[in-house]
C-alpha cells in the first residue's frame, strides 16, 4: 500500500483544521462555513469495545428521511406553478433541483454527525479519516459535479415543463411501474456499479483509477467525494445512464420526478455507506425484505469493510445491495455487526431535524 501512495498526489494528511484559519483554501473556508465536517476536529466521538452490542437503524426511518427530504423541492416546484400559472423550464428545473439535491446532502452529512456522536463508529479504536489538505478542493468539487450533472441529464433527456409534480401525480396509471422501477433501480445500478468497481480492484490498467479512492481506510460521509475525475465520470453519469437505458429496455422508463426519487435513494446510500456509523442498517428498498432472506441487502458495516480491509484485492462491491456480490462469491463476514451482537431492542431511527 506504501508504494501506491507514493505515487499518488494525495495522502490522508488531514492537519489543515489546526493551521491559521489565513492559510486556509477557499475549499477549506467552505467546508468550515457549512460545518460539513463529518467529525469535528479533535473532537474525537465515544468508544465501544467491538463485543458491546450495536443499536439497530431501521429502515422505515430511512425511508421516511428520503421520501420527506426529496418532497419537499416537488413542493416547491408545484407551489410555483400553482401560484404563478408559469411552467418551470429545462434550465431552471436543472438548476433547481441541483440546489436542493446538495443541501439535502450536506444535510444528510450533518444528521449522521450527530447520530456518530451518541453512537460512536465502526472500528472505533482507530479515528476516522479526515477531510485531506489536498483533498477539499476534490470533495467539495465532487458534491458540486455530482448534483450538476445528474440533474443536467435528468432534465435533458426526461423533463417536460408541461407536467408538473402535481399532474405527474394525478396519473394513478404510473404508480405501480414506479414500485417496479425503484424496486429495481438499485439492482440495476449496482450490476454496472458492480462490474466496473471490481474491475477497477482486480485489473491492474484500472486500478489507478479509483487508488485515490482508497486511501481512505476509515471513511467518513463525505468521502464518498474523494475520487479522480475518470471514477467520477463513472459513477456520477455512466452508471446511472446505463441503468435508465436497461430500465427503459424492459418498457421501464424513468420520469424525471421517479428519477429525482431515484438519486434520492442513490444518494442516502452512497453517503450513509461511507460514513461509519456504529449501527446496523440495511440501505433501504421497497424490497429490502426479500433480499434480507437472501442474505443479499447490503448493511451499513459492508462498505466500511471494503475500504478497512480491501485494496487491489476486495471484496463487497456493490453499493446498494450484495446482489452481485453474492451471485459472484465476493461477500465477506460482518463483524460488530454480526447477527450474535445486534441489538434489535435499541432501536436508532434517522431523524429529519
């Protein structure tokens, strides 16, 4: 690992909170601003011995925070057209769901904060990585391309200013496609995610791609950000392209509002699996209980052990289920959040304030 690092521009130094506030970047200005530190410095969060029993985050509360936090723009949306008559163009939508699509993330970053500091982290004998000197720039840059150009697609290739999210609605005759599209969405996604991931660990023209990736070993919620740019382009536009033209394949096409729910979804997983958390969740799904009885969802602690304990050889691909992951064989044992050390009786819901 040493000498991949050595070749690698960045390092896992994280010492910048404690210099000068003067020498700071604008980077660094705007991750202080907005107190997006997923811990604070020097403020390390309590311990637990790996045997304490882990609390239990159930998946209602997860899907709650998603379906309330991505209502609130469609609200928003509706209000303006309902109360000006005037539709919301192509532009003007991308722009302002691009908006709410980060502050609802850096809200997702805070609320997590405050559940690691009444719960602790996974593995917490070692500290959590922190935001590098040479990696705000990146992080920041990555919440800013990833909301961008997402929303960019989505309204390009699936808005109609003519529907509103009130008439989008009304269409009862899209209810259960929708069911079937985000019940499928995730598989979808991670088949792509899945392939080109492990590729990336295991065929070694790729792995230069997504090393940067991995000098985290102890990742936080906003490290999920931390990246090169050809890791970015894959996961921020190609992934999600391929899998709405698979869904629209199989007469499965997305709207943009099923969309924006979509990413909702996409999103919550690819922070909440980075953050490092010390509870048992699974990332939620209209069919996580079927993938349960598989032994195919995929829990908060998976992820976390793919950066603790892979690097060009890993395992626990996938981000939003074990699909994949189980059909090829690369799964591998929990460890505090083993089925003998969760607590069911603590329960730990995602709040929304």
């Amino acid at each position: 690992m040493g000498r991949a690092q050595e070749h690698n521009q960045h390092s896992m130094v994280a010492d910048w909170p404690k210099a000068d506030p003067k020498t700071w970047n604008r980077a660094q200005r705007l991750v202080d601003y907005l107190r997006l530190y997923p811990i604070y410095p020097d403020e390390p969060p309590p311990k637990f011995a790996k045997t304490d029993k882990i609390p239990f985050m159930p998946a209602w509360s997860q899907h709650r925070y998603i379906l309330v936090y991505a209502a609130v723009p469609l609200l928003l949306h509706q209000a303006w057209v309902s109360l000006t008559g005037i539709p919301m163009g192509k532009i003007a939508a991308a722009l302002f769901y691009y908006t709410a699509y980060k502050l609802i993330a850096v809200r997702e970053v805070r609320l997590l904060r405050g559940l690691i500091y009444q719960h602790g982290v996974l593995d917490g004998d070692v500290a959590r990585d922190g935001i590098p000197n040479t990696g705000a720039w990146k992080i920041i840059g990555e919440l800013e391309k990833t909301m961008g150009f997402r929303m960019a697609m989505a309204a390009f290739l699936t808005y109609d200013p003519a529907v509103s999210p009130l008439q989008a609605l009304r269409d009862t005759s899209t209810y259960a496609p929708f069911l079937a599209k985000l019940c499928l969405y995730g598989v979808v996604l991670d088949f792509f995610f899945y392939s080109y991931h492990r590729a990336c660990h295991e065929l070694p023209g790729l792995w230069k791609y997504h090393r940067t990736h991995h000098l985290a070993k102890h990742p936080t919620a906003v490290h999920s950000g931390f990246a090169d740019d050809e890791q970015e382009i894959i996961e921020i536009l190609i992934v999600p392209f391929l899998t709405y033209l698979t869904l629209s394949a199989v007469g499965l096409r997305l709207g943009f509002y099923e969309w924006w729910i979509c990413f909702e979804y996409l999103t919550w997983a690819e922070v909440w699996g980075h953050c490092g958390l010390r509870v048992h969740g699974v990332v939620p799904s209209p069919i996580s209980a079927v993938l349960g009885v598989l032994g195919m969802e995929l829990a908060l602690e998976d992820h976390d052990l793919h950066h603790r304990k892979g690097w060009k050889k890993s395992f626990n691909y996938g981000k939003q289920t074990r699909v994949w992951d189980r059909l090829f064989g690369t799964t591998t044992d929990r460890l505090e959040a083993d089925k003998s050390n969760i607590d069911y009786t603590k329960r730990v819901p995602m709040s929304l304030h």
